[in-house]
C-alpha cells in the first residue's frame, strides 16, 4: 500500500503537480494511435463487436492500450477501466467498487463518426475513487479541442471557463438522445416523454462530445437509456464544473459505479434537468 493514492486530498496534489502530463498522455495517444488510422482504415482494421452498429478499430485498441500503460505510472497504485479491456474481460468493470483509484477511459468515443470519416469523435479520461469524479479530460483531436474539469475547480475548454448558463426562455429545448440504432423497444418507450411540446429532441452522436456542447451551452440537456461509465463519467463532471446538473428518473444524480434508475438526464441547470427527468418518469 505504501505507493498507493487512497485519500482525496493525495489525489488533488496528484492533479495540481501531473494534470498536465495526463493531458499529455491523451494527447499522445491521439497523435501517435488514433489520428494516423483517421480516413485511412483498411478492413481488417474494423471489427464489430455486440452487432453492426457496434464497432471496435486497432484506433480503439491500441489507444487504449497506450493510455492504459500511461495513466497506471503517472499515479501508483491506480487501476484502469477501459472500455475495450472491458469487453475481453468484463469482471474488469468492478474496479470501479474497489478502493483504488480509478482512470476510465473511452479511447474512441464515437467509432462510428470514425470509422466514416467524421471529425465527430474524441478521447475520453476521467479519474475516479470511491465513485466520485475527481477531474477529466474529452480530447477531440481532428478538432484539436482539449477539455478538462477537476472537481472544485471549474471546467475549461483550450484554456477557457466553461458556462453552461441556461436555456433561453420561450424556446424548444434543444436534446440529444440515446441513438436510435443503439436503443431498444423498451428504451425507446422510455425516452418517449422527450418527444412533447418545447422539447425539440435529435439522435445523439459521441456522447462526450454532446457533454461538451452542454457545457457551453450549445446544447440544452441530453437523454440517455445506457450507464456504461466510460461514456459518461468524463462528460458528468464537465457538465457539473460548467454549472450544469444530472438526474436519473429516481431524482438521483447519476452514479458512475452504475445501479442507476434509467433514462438519465444531464442539462445545463437543475431546473432543466428536473423538467427533462419528469417527462421521462411519465413516459417510463
């Protein structure tokens, strides 16, 4: 245990002295394992992994590989859990229970717009213990935008303060959600609520990135049916450090260590996520 950060305060000098070098960890992922593939897959560099909308790249792979190696020597004693690590071995996902802390990773967040060529993707590290957000980074490198929060501590975008403000009144609420070729009949009848008057709903694309656009209040609030952290833990606390909220249909906010009560939404103040996680309870 003597190398092991197992106290919040540890780990906010961790993130003052190394915040940086984990920047530049995600950034050299991208740069040396991600960016060179972007347009340039050949077949046998694309698998599908549950189904034909659900796609894996050696971008994925081998990004995720990177970040792994990395993130484990800038902090002693952490664990990751990554998205890909996780579907060889899904017994990996019960880190997030431990004592440890934990670096979730999502090396491509939106392999489809990568796979099609779209810059619409991005890499996504947060760290995490005893199930709370400590800080993250969403990287959307054929954009070469860098954002990042640490809890406390605000959120910011290539160096500026992120305000996620509030929606302007008298106006449809501008909402992404769960994509329809990833939802079920069931989550479908459940995010049904988000299709009323005021509410002008849209499939989402990465869900990092749709985090990104609340933050600066480019998009009201998001609907979301799935709970996999790697998806979302990145995206929660930018959303939160921009001034924004997240509700599930129990009226709890989201928990990244998962049992959450589902659809779920994040939006830029409380009273918008209140309003969207009460038409989703009335469809539900």
């Amino acid at each position: 245990m003597g190398d092991m950060i197992v106290d919040t305060e540890t780990i906010d000098e961790f993130l003052a002295r190394r915040s940086s070098d984990v920047e530049e960890a995600v950034r050299q992922a991208a740069a040396l394992e991600i960016m060179p593939r972007w347009r340039r897959l050949a077949a046998h560099e694309v698998d599908q992994k549950s189904g034909p909308h659900d796609l894996v790249t050696d971008a994925d792979r081998k990004a995720e590989q990177y970040l792994t190696a990395a993130l484990g020597a800038l902090l002693p004693g952490s664990v990751v859990v990554g998205e890909e690590a996780v579907h060889a071995d899904p017994t990996t996902y019960g880190a997030l229970q431990g004592a440890a802390p934990v670096w979730i990773v999502d090396p491509v967040d939106g392999t489809r717009q990568f796979v099609n060529g779209d810059p619409g993707f991005c890499t996504l590290v947060a760290l995490v213990q005893h199930g709370e957000l400590l800080a993250s980074w969403t990287y959307a490198p054929a954009r070469d935008q860098l954002a990042t929060a640490i809890r406390g501590k605000g959120a910011y975008l290539d160096g500026e303060h992120l305000h996620s403000g509030t929606p302007d009144p008298g106006r449809d609420l501008r909402v992404a959600t769960s994509h329809p070729d990833y939802t079920t009949d069931d989550q479908k009848h459940a995010l049904r609520g988000l299709w009323t008057d005021g509410v002008s709903p849209r499939p989402c694309g990465s869900a990092g990135l749709e985090y990104l656009a609340i933050a600066r209040g480019e998009l009201d609030a998001v609907g979301f049916s799935w709970e996999a952290a790697w998806d979302h833990a990145a995206g929660l606390l930018l959303v939160e450090e921009a001034g924004g909220a997240h509700l599930t249909v129990s009226g709890e906010p989201f928990r990244v260590t998962g049992g959450n009560a589902l659809p779920f939404t994040a939006a830029r103040d409380e009273a918008t996520a209140r309003r969207l996680t009460e038409l989703l309870t009335n469809a539900a």
